[in-house]
C-alpha cells in the first residue's frame, strides 16, 4: 500500500470529525483504520502523519486536540489524544 497523502489524512480527520458532531471526539486511529484497514500493519504507520495533521489543522483553527477533555498546546502534547472540530462562536 501506498502512503497516502496529507491532503487524504486531513479530509478523513474532517469528515469522521464532522460525522461525529459538535462537541464530540474522534480517536486519531479512528482516522489511521478508515485509510489503512483493520489491520494494525494497515493502520499503526499513519499514527505519526495523522498527528503531524492533525497538528497542522489546529493551527489553522479547523480541529481542536484534546487530551483528558480539554485543549492542548499543539507544539507540545503527550499521550493519548482526542479529535473533535471547534465549538461554534
């Protein structure tokens, strides 16, 4: 399989993102699994671009990274991690 590009990664984090609704996360490997199947083989390699993504789109204000439910500091987050779009104005 091919790596897919980040234009691919974005789209799937905003669709699922937008799927699940205001106010509600994703898990990233939710994101990995759509683009890379089942299978961790599949799906294990996209975790690090999917972050590097996700990472990219909070800076741009279209995703908000959460971790223990509340926003991180994209320059500067560990661990486990939530995905959900940003609350209306």
């Amino acid at each position: 399989m091919t790596q897919p590009d980040e234009t691919e990664l974005e789209a799937t984090i905003l669709k699922l993102a937008g799927q699940r609704g205001q106010g509600r996360t994703i898990c990233p490997s939710e994101a990995a699994r759509a683009i890379g199947g089942d299978h961790p083989e599949g799906w294990g390699p996209l975790m690090q671009p999917i972050r590097r993504v996700a990472v990219r789109l909070m800076k741009q204000g279209r995703i908000v990274i959460t971790r223990k439910g509340r926003p991180v500091d994209p320059d500067d987050f560990r661990g486990v991690y939530r995905l959900r779009l940003p609350e209306d104005e």
